[in-house]
C-alpha cells in the first residue's frame, strides 16, 4: 500500500523538480530520498522520475500521480484540521502566499490570527502572483493576498482587501524643495529603484510611466522592497512603495513620503488587492478561520 509520506515526497518533487532541494524540504538526505523514489517505482512497477545526470521531469504516469497525491494529501490535511476544531480548538499549518507589496497587510493579519488561533503555524512565502495562482491551483500553498486581475475566476474564491496605491520614499536631500506631493512625472526623473521586471508590482508602475509618456530613471532593481529602502536611507536612490507599506513602516530617518500625483486618471493608478484560496468542500479550518479573521480586520 502507498503510505502518504511516499506521496508527500513525489509532490515535493514535483514542485522543486531538483532531488536535493525536495530531499532537504522534506527533512530527509538526498541519497534517502531518491531511494525512497525508486523503492515506489519498483513498488507501482512503473517509472515516475525521468532521469538523466540531473532531474528531467515526471514520465506520464508521475504526473498522474501527483495530480492524485495532492488531492489525497489535502483530503488528510483537511481531516486532521476537522479533527481538532471538533475537539474546539484549530490547529495546523497555513501555507500563505503573498505578492512583495503586501507583505505588510498580511503580517498584520497574520498576527491577529495568532491571536484567536495560536496553535496555527503560518508558513509566508513571499512570491509573484503568477507563482501564486499556480500554487494556489496545484495545493502548495492554502490562500494567497495577491493582485484580483491575476485569479483566474472559477475555481478561486476571492475576498477584497484594499486598492493598492502608491507613494515615493525619498532621502530628504534629493526632495527637500517640494511639499508634500511628486508628480509621477518628476518622480520618474529621479534615480529609482524598483522591483524586478517580472513582479507585478514593477508591471503596474511601467504601464503608469508608459501611459504618462515618461521613462523611469531606474538604477537598481530587486525581488524585494528591503535593498530599495535602504539604500534610500543611505541617500542613494528613490523608490516607489505601496502606501500601505510605507504606513506600516512609519518614519525613516533621512527620508521622506511624497503623495505621488499626475494629471491623469488616478482611479487607473490604484489596483485591487484580494485574499485568493481554492473552493474546497468542506473548507480547511484554518483557511475559514484566516477568511474570518480577514472579515473582521478589514470592517
């Protein structure tokens, strides 16, 4: 018989398609692991792994079988979590995706989640919202607080958050002579940086510069707001956050937060944010309890 953790492995592979790094994931050496693979294979009597020096994807048959695990191991995970919150109390691990410019939102939500539910492990993984809706699709991670025009509808239950608008975080030398607002314009003049090409945060501000005829002066880009505000404070560069970021942070010596403002239309420049989780039957407890949470927060 096909205990889980044989499952649990094969979806691990799956999801690092790398021996070593699905071996260290699932607390185990990569020798033992691969073993382990096999030993199923010659269980099943079929080939799961396609092999070669190094890891070359899943045969037909292990992609069937992921597909099967994954059901098999949420279904688990879901008896387990119904166990507990029948016994009165929830209990588990929440797997919680989340796009870099709300990274802020969900530690405070997060936070007041531990407070009704402290037995609750949340692992965040901070990631794009493309990685996201295909995790969310494939049962790697529970729920994810992304961008609403990047989840597919169907499927996906979304709950609204907050539209994301934005701010400039400045050194105080380089914006000393304005007030309290920037033009978009005479923001993108200024040497910025920004978040990497790929995020969708980056996407948002290219189509607001190109919609504005301007090109950005961008002299550093990262997978993260971390490098950006620092080397603001250090006086270097610019950088464009979310407001709701830049609130969370409060006030950072040797800076300022500018209202970033244009004469175009200011609703386009404002994106939806959504709290995005599968349509199970039932729902996992502790994604219920997240979305109760969320509700309360967000009255």
């Amino acid at each position: 018989m096909i205990e889980l953790r044989d499952l649990q492995l094969v979806t691990a592979l799956a999801r690092h398609k790398h021996f070593a790094k699905a071996a260290k994931d699932c607390g185990m050496s990569q020798p033992a692991f691969s073993m382990r693979i096999r030993n199923l294979e010659e269980k099943l009597g079929l080939s799961i792994v396609r092999r070669g020096n190094r890891f070359q994807g899943l045969t037909g048959e292990g992609e069937m079988i992921v597909r099967r695990a994954r059901g098999i191991l949420d279904d688990a995970k879901a008896l387990e979590q119904e166990v507990s919150a029948s016994r009165g109390e929830v209990t588990g691990t929440l797997m919680l995706g989340v796009v870099p410019t709300a990274t802020a939102f969900a530690a405070q939500v997060v936070n007041r989640l531990h407070e009704v539910h402290p037995r609750v492990l949340v692992h965040i993984d901070v990631t794009t919202s493309m990685a996201i809706q295909q995790r969310i699709l494939d049962g790697t991670i529970d729920a994810g607080v992304t961008y609403s025009d990047s989840v597919p509808p169907g499927l996906v239950a979304t709950t609204h958050l907050y539209e994301e608008s934005y701010v400039l975080l400045a050194p105080e030398p380089m914006v000393a002579h304005l007030d309290e607002s920037i033009s978009w314009q005479a923001a993108a003049a200024l040497p910025l940086s920004l978040l990497e090409p790929g995020m969708q945060n980056r996407r948002i501000l290219d189509r607001i510069f190109a919609g504005l005829e301007v090109k950005p002066d961008v002299m550093s880009e990262s997978s993260g707001f971390m490098s950006a505000i620092i080397m603001a404070r250090e006086g270097a560069v610019a950088t464009i956050l979310p407001r709701a970021l830049a609130d969370a942070l409060g006030e950072i010596a040797g800076t300022r937060v500018l209202d970033l403002m244009s004469a175009g239309d200011m609703e386009s420049q404002a994106r939806p944010l959504c709290l995005a989780c599968l349509q199970r039957t039932p729902e996992l407890t502790t994604v219920a309890s997240l979305r109760r949470v969320v509700a309360a927060f967000m009255q």
